[in-house]
C-alpha cells in the first residue's frame, strides 16, 4: 500500500465530495483496467482546488510498483464529482525501462567494427566548419597542413581540448603505468615522431616497434622501458673451464670373423662365457692370416 503524505495547507484544502468519490473512481477503472488488476485503494491526493487522484494498487505480475490514478474534479457549489481521466502510473518501486537514447549516442568508444557505419552528426561539437581557399599561396599552404583546407569539417577547439585531455589522461599520458616506471620521456627518445598542427607542443607518434605504443600517440613526458637512450647493466658471462680430452678411454669393438657372423663379446675370464679372452681374440686372428697365406701359395703353384 503506498502511503499519501499531504502538508497543513494540502489538508486544509481537503474536499469532502472528492474524498467520497472512491467507488465511483474504482468503477471507471474497472471498466479500462484488465479484470483482477485494481488492488486496495491506496488515499487520495489533491492536486488543486477541487481536483484530487484517488490512487488504487495495480495488482498486474507484470507491473510490480505500479498504481492505478484516477483524476476526479467537481465544479463550484456541485455535490456531485466527476472522472476526469484514468492512468496507470509508476510508483517509487517501479520497475521501468531503461531511458531510451539515440542511435548516435548509444555506441561508445571500440564499438564500432568492420563494415559498421557511423551516422553523420551534423551538429558534431568537436566539429567545425573548414576553410576555403583566399587565393594566398603562403596563408593557402599553411590552411592546408594545419587548418585542414579542402575538409568539409575539421577540430573544433572543443573537440581538440577533448582528445588532449582523453589521450593525455589514458595509457598515453604520463600517468599510465609503464610511464611511471619509466626512466625517461618520450621528449628525448629518438623514435618519437613530433605531431603536426596545434597539438605538436604536447603530443607525438611512437615510431618504435618494440614499444607497446608503437604508431599510438604519446604525450612528451610519457615513457616505456623502450626508450632508445637508456640503457642497462651488462650481467657477466659465466666462465666455462677448457674442455677436458680423455685420451684413455678405449672403443670397445665387435670383430667380424670371416664368415660374416658376429663374434661373442670378449670373456675377460676367459672360461667360455662371454667375450673370449684377449689371447683367443690374437689367436683366432693369427689362424686366419695364416689360413689366408696358404690360400695364396696354393693360387700361384696352380698358376705356375
């Protein structure tokens, strides 16, 4: 139930037939209103001299803090009142939908992607009109790199006092974290590109690649860890020792008797298991030589 609060002089100016009029206000309601809708009445508000609202709770689900009004009046010296008209009003608690703003107005910065368009606004603040060619070659050039000749429109002085203050306030400015941490300005790197026109005194364009404001604009005193004129401590290399040639180890390899098949791996014990002992490695070796000797002089008596 919504409470009515009304002032000494609001209470003084109460009229009597307006007041006795709730039936006849809730039986107009009844008629506009969706049946079950009209809730309790809630009081009555004058609203000037014989015209009041009686005010009902709207009982809707789908209008949660809303209220019925119903505007009653009477003419002077009558005795009978008068609906005037009906409304379905929000109260304190209301739910309502949010205040509708323009297309324009209702994207913001990054919003706009590929293929989207951007309506034009002819009454832009940050927009005045250009200029047009006086026929001066000197006055014609300078209009030209720093009025913007030729443009339909260019920078008001309130849409460049606006974009200095965003970009010098942003991640641009001096202010921005790595600029803080920074040991010197962008006013003394050698990538920093001036700007041109009215803004050259405060801004310019980072031409490092290994900066993260790289092609951004920058404010003279903001700063990276990229500045081409600072430089940090070398650390020294670790010394490594010569290398070390062991010229002991020894390479172990297989013999190949002449048949092809590998021999066992040499028995240092020379018991039959494993690897044969170096003397039988010297004797298998001596039998085949002299094996191969023979071989030789039985070819040449054959020839002979």
């Amino acid at each position: 139930m919504v409470p009515m609060f009304t002032s000494k002089r609001d209470a003084a100016k109460q009229d009597a037939v307006l007041l006795a009029a709730t039936d006849l206000a809730r039986a107009a309601l009844e008629e506009v209103a969706e049946p079950g809708t009209v809730g309790a009445h809630s009081g009555m508000q004058m609203l000037g001299e014989r015209l009041a609202m009686h005010w009902f709770e709207c009982l809707s689900p789908g209008y949660h803090g809303w209220r019925w009004g119903v505007s009653v009046a009477r003419v002077p010296r009558a005795k009978v009142a008068t609906v005037c008209e009906t409304n379905l009003l929000p109260g304190p608690e209301a739910v309502l939908a949010p205040e509708w703003l323009p297309y324009a107005d209702r994207l913001a910065p990054g919003d706009l992607g590929p293929g989207d368009v951007l309506p034009r606004r002819p009454d832009d603040p940050n927009l005045e009109a250009g200029f047009e060619a006086t026929g001066d070659e000197d006055v014609d050039q300078l209009a030209f790199f720093e009025l913007g000749l030729g443009r339909p429109r260019v920078l008001s002085p309130e849409g460049r006092d606006a974009a200095a203050t965003r970009w010098y306030d942003g991640e641009s400015g001096p202010n921005a974290e790595i600029a803080l941490k920074a040991t010197a300005r962008c006013s003394t790197c050698g990538y920093f590109v001036p700007m041109a026109g009215a803004l050259r005194t405060v801004f310019g364009v980072c031409a490092n690649e290994w900066s993260p404001s790289d092609g951004r604009v920058v404010s003279l005193d903001h700063g990276c860890g990229a500045h081409s004129e600072t430089d940090v401590e070398q650390p020294e290399p670790t010394p490594i020792g010569e290398p070390i040639v062991d010229e002991l180890a020894v390479d172990v390899e297989q013999v190949l008797p002449s048949g092809g098949d590998v021999m066992p791996p040499a028995d240092p014990t020379g018991d039959g298991e494993g690897e044969p002992a170096p003397e039988a490695v010297h004797s298998i070796e001596g039998e085949a030589a002299a094996a191969q000797t023979q071989d030789t002089a039985e070819d040449a008596r054959e020839r002979d």
